[in-house]
C-alpha cells in the first residue's frame, strides 16, 4: 500500500513538472510570438524624437514714450484685442489740444473769406473813398485859386512858395484819394480765390494733423493680436518704451508643432499629410493626433537638445509634425515621440 502510495506522488510531480514546463514553452512562444508581431509593427513605423514647437510674437509700442501700465503678468491668458499696456499719453493730449484750437481759428478765417466783405465794411471803405475824394477836390480847388493868382499878379498876391506847398498837399491828397479807391474796389470784390485757397489748405493741414495726433493717440494702447498666453514680461512700468524694444512674448494660440531629425535613408519614407501620432511623457499613452506638414530640403547638424539613437553630429533633415492640441498639453520646448506610420 506504501508502494503504490510513494507511486501516485512520483507521478503527480511528473505531471507538475510536465505542465509546468509546457507553460514555460507557451510563455516564450508567446513572447517570441509578440517580439515578432512588435518587430513588425516598428519595421512599419518610423520613432522620432524632438521638441514641441510654436508660433510666438514680440509685442512693442508703436511710439517712444513712457510705459504708464502694464496689465497681464507672465501666464495669464490674454484674447484677441485685449489691452495689455498703455503708455503716458498726457503731452500728446496737450498736442491735440492745441491743434483743435488752431484748426477752430483757421476754420473761423476760412469761414470770414467765404462770406466776403460786411455791409458795413463795404460801406466804411466807401465813406473813406468819398472823404478822400473831397479832400482832393477841396485841394485841387485851391491850388487852382492860388496859381490863378499867382499868374495874374506875377507872383505878387501869391507867392511860389505858397504855390508850391498847395500842390504839395494836392499830391498828396490825390494819392490817398487813389488808395481809398483801390481799398473801396477790393471789398466790392471781396477776397480773392488765392487767398480761399491757401486759407482752406491750411485748415485741411490742421485736420490731418489732428487725425495723425489722433491715430498715435490711438497706438498708446498695446493690445494682443491674437489668443495666446504670455510668455515674457519685458517692461515695466515706468520704462521708455520704443518700437525697437518689445513689452511682451506672446505664445499663440495657433497649430503646434513637432520638430523632429529624420536621416536620410528615412527621408522617402515620409511625406507631406503623412499622418502621425505625437506622445509626451505626462500622458504616455495618450496619443495626440498630427501629420507631417514641412520637410527640409537641406540637411543640417542635429540640435544637441534632440535625443536620436544615432551619433549627434550625423546630417540630418529636419521634419515638422503639426498637432492640434485642444487640450493644451503640449508646451514650448517639451520633449515628445513621434510615430509615423510607413
């Protein structure tokens, strides 16, 4: 009983170890099995690796003045059109003010030539010509009665010195009876078209000035050309702000992409459209879903930020992979797998 007893345990070990080596067999055709299906699998796909890439913009004040505000710090969220600074714009409104004031007394002057002379003005300008005129024939009188006499008694009654001083003042009065003419005529006549005009192109000179003071006015304001995300805050308040000197690095909100090396003996494997999927290590099994939008026509030294599983200093082509990132997981710079599909 013993015998047969030692016998049935003999052979469920046997059996133990039969299965259990049958179990190691299937394990490793299992795992040479899937070796082999992932060998496939990467002989089909292409792995890169890169950096995430996008579109940035340097935001300066059109005009040189002092940095009144700044309204964002570095990382908030900024839309399209928001006002980010402001410059000091009180000299520039002290300027439109002057210019208002000018362009309201030039358009009173303009104004006065298109309405011509006053009745009353016409009428002072006549009563001056009549007054002159009298003075002229009471003169001309006069020196007619003195060189009457002055002929008649042979210089006796009336002396030439006489003679001469009456058509001294005679002259004189037939001149100023002249100018009273010509000023009489000239505001029957009213302004002349010369004067319309110069008086109008000044005041049209005034008007674009006043719209220029006004258009900087205007540009005082630094606002965000698209959605984005501030990246620098350069200036502060208080600065001198120019155009050569930017206040903010924005991030758009606008296609990322991937920049990725690819060698040359890859290089006809891909094209552009060629789909892709883009993987981070914060989300390694989340796949985000892109495709190859600019091949390089010249190869260059890889960037040592690239890790690639060739010597760094081979010739490479630089390849980007454009993404749409709803949910905003990628960064600028953050490391990322590609995996093209061949």
């Amino acid at each position: 009983m013993k015998a047969v007893i030692e016998k049935i345990k003999g052979s469920k070990i046997l059996t133990g170890i039969t299965i259990a080596v049958i179990l190691l067999l299937v394990a490793l055709g299992a795992h040479a099995l899937y070796a082999q299906h992932q060998a496939r699998i990467a002989a089909k796909t292409l792995t890169l690796n890169g950096n995430v890439d996008l579109r940035e913009v340097s935001l300066a004040f059109k005009n040189s003045d002092r940095i009144a505000e700044v309204l964002v710090e570095e990382g908030d969220k900024v839309t399209k059109g928001q006002v980010l600074a402001r410059l000091d714009t009180q000299d520039l409104q002290y300027r439109i003010r002057i210019t208002q004031s000018q362009m309201a007394a030039q358009q009173a002057a303009v104004d006065k030539l298109h309405n011509g002379t006053r009745q009353e003005d016409l009428a002072q300008a006549a009563a001056k010509y009549n007054a002159a005129v009298a003075e002229r024939d009471f003169l001309q009188r006069e020196y007619d009665r003195k060189a009457n006499a002055f002929n008649t008694s042979g210089g006796k009654s009336v002396s030439q010195e006489a003679l001469d001083d009456a058509r001294a003042r005679l002259d004189v009065a037939i001149a100023k009876a002249e100018e009273a003419q010509e000023a009489n005529q000239l505001a029957i006549a009213g302004p002349r078209a010369e004067d319309v005009a110069a008086g109008e192109a000044r005041l049209d000179s005034l008007k674009n000035q006043l719209d220029q003071e006004k258009y900087t006015l205007s540009q005082s304001e630094l606002t965000a050309p698209q959605d984005g995300v501030v990246r620098s805050r350069l200036l502060e308040p208080g600065d001198m702000a120019s155009p050569q000197k930017p206040v903010f690095r924005i991030s758009l909100n606008t296609k990322k992409w991937v920049r990725v090396y690819v060698k040359e003996s890859d290089l006809g494997k891909l094209h552009e459209g060629s789909e892709a999927r883009v993987y981070i290590d914060s989300y390694p099994d989340k796949a985000i879903e892109g495709q190859v939008g600019y091949i390089s026509s010249t190869a260059e030294f890889t960037p040592k930020n690239v890790e690639t599983n060739d010597l760094r200093p081979a010739l490479l082509y630089e390849v980007r992979v454009y993404v749409d990132d709803p949910d905003n997981r990628l960064r600028m710079g953050m490391p990322a797998t590609v995996r093209i599909a061949l």
